[in-house]
C-alpha cells in the first residue's frame, strides 16, 4: 500500500497547514518560571536534533505533549519509521503559484509525498533507541536502524550556541542533494518542525525537476466614489511551478528552532541519480 501525504495534513510523519501560523511561537501556552528557562529549554532541544551526531544508521524522531510518556514515544517512534520508509524512495509533487507587481507579492504551494509504508508497524519494533528526552511541549527520541540511511558519513557541525552555518548558507555534499526547509511557529511545535520537513521535500524536488511558467493578466478593479465609478487597471505577474521527482535516500540531517520559538528549520539531503 502506498500512503500519500498531503502538505495540508501529513499524519504522524509530516503535516502542512494551509492555515497561517500561529505567531505565538515556541512555548506559548507552555507553564515556564522564567524567560531564561524557556530559552534554556529550545537550547537543550537543539542540541539533540543533529541527527549527525549520532552515526550514519541514526535517525531522530520528534512527538507532541500527549496524555501519556508512553504515546510520546511510540508517536516518535512511528516519526522515525516513517522516515526510514522514506528513506528507501519517495515520489514528491510540489506546486507553487506566485502573484506579484509593485504593490504585493503572494503565493501559495500544496506538495504530496508518496512512499511505501507496509512495514512501519514492524519497523517501530525493530529499532535501537538512543535516547528519549521529554520537554514541555516536545518529546525528541534518537534511535538506530539496522540500515543505514546515508551512504557515507555525513558532517554537519554540532548544533551549539548561536545559529548554525547551513541556515545561512546550504553546504555542498559530495553525491547528495541538499536543502532548508523552513516553517513558522505554529501553535503545536512539532507541526512547526514538520513542515519545516516537508518543505525541505519540497525544495529538493524542485532542485532536481522542475517546470517554472511566467504569466501576466491585467487585474481591473471598479471603484465608487461619490456616486460615480470609475475603473483602473493594474498588470499582475504571475509564475507557476510545478515539479514531480522521486527522491531517493532523503534524510533529515539536523533540525534547529529559532531562540525566541519563531522559526523552525530542517536540513536534508537525497542522493543524486
């Protein structure tokens, strides 16, 4: 059976929302002393979300706050053996519409990923767990499957102090593909960090194919003033693009949130065909 996931709702691996984000950001809502041991707390998750640090047969799976520890991590678990699925070979279609002249820019993008996903259920049993750390809104699990997920180690450095380089500037892999995604702060962290996910998808298959189409159209808008009408016209920019590529050894390779909660970024690589 092959499970389609859509960019507006991606069950337990990835969900988009076509719905703004939230710009409460990392920790609203969340019970904290301080200021200081919120940030203290996004520090801590950045440290364990390079999945580099853990070898090249690890991966790291994320799980919102439920009502027990124990549905944390099997949820995480279920994040992990979703990616190793995706891992073997995925299918991503990716759109993105723009508007534009000198007034607004607008767009709007849908993307599905399909894979095969027959054996996550037995894939969850098989896998060694690193480590499981709990947080207040977030539960980060590390395990290892007996597969590697990338043909060579991957070096990325450490997720420590302030921003990390990739953000900035997206590093060259030797035989890979690679690129940031990135989402806002939704009102549930671990949506935020999965559609940083899913847009990093996104990207990677538009980097290997895609077809980009400029269009223009006049827009006329009719305006009363005073009893009278009168009319105007104004030329819109357009592009569309559209993409279709089969993704193979796609891996998420480091994670990072923003101190102040307002961004989420995901870092990944496929392997070039």
């Amino acid at each position: 059976m092959r499970r389609c996931l859509l960019a507006t709702a991606l069950a337990f691996l990835f969900f988009s929302c076509r719905s703004a984000p939230q710009k409460a950001g990392y920790g609203a809502g969340a019970e904290h002393d301080s200021e200081s041991q919120r940030l203290a707390e996004i520090s801590e998750i950045n440290s364990l979300l390079n999945t580099a640090d853990y070898g090249r047969f690890a991966y790291i799976g994320i799980a919102p706050r439920m009502e027990t520890r124990a549905k944390e991590i099997e949820r995480a678990k279920l994040h992990i053996a979703n990616q190793i699925a995706m891992n073997s070979a995925c299918t991503v279609d990716a759109g993105i519409v723009s508007t534009y002249n000198n007034d607004f820019f607008r767009d709007s993008r849908d993307s599905n990923i399909d894979y095969r996903d027959e054996t996550t259920a037995q894939l969850c049993e098989t896998l060694e767990i690193i480590f499981c750390r709990h947080f207040s809104q977030l539960t980060v699990v590390a395990a290892r499957h007996s597969e590697a997920a990338v043909q060579a180690a991957i070096s990325v450095p450490k997720n420590e102090g302030g921003r990390p380089g990739w953000i900035r500037n997206v590093p060259k892999i030797d035989g890979c593909r690679v690129a940031v995604g990135i989402s806002g702060a939704y009102s549930v962290p671990y949506r935020s960090m999965l559609v940083a996910d899913v847009n990093a998808a996104q990207q990677l298959a538009i980097e290997q194919n895609a077809h980009i189409r400029t269009y223009t159209f006049d827009k006329a808008t009719e305006l009363n003033r005073n009893g009278a009408n009168t009319a105007s016209a104004k030329l819109v920019l357009g592009d569309v693009l559209l993409s279709q590529a089969d993704l193979h050894g796609f891996y998420i390779i480091s994670r990072w949130i923003e101190a102040d909660g307002s961004c989420f970024y995901s870092l990944a690589v496929a392997r070039k065909e």
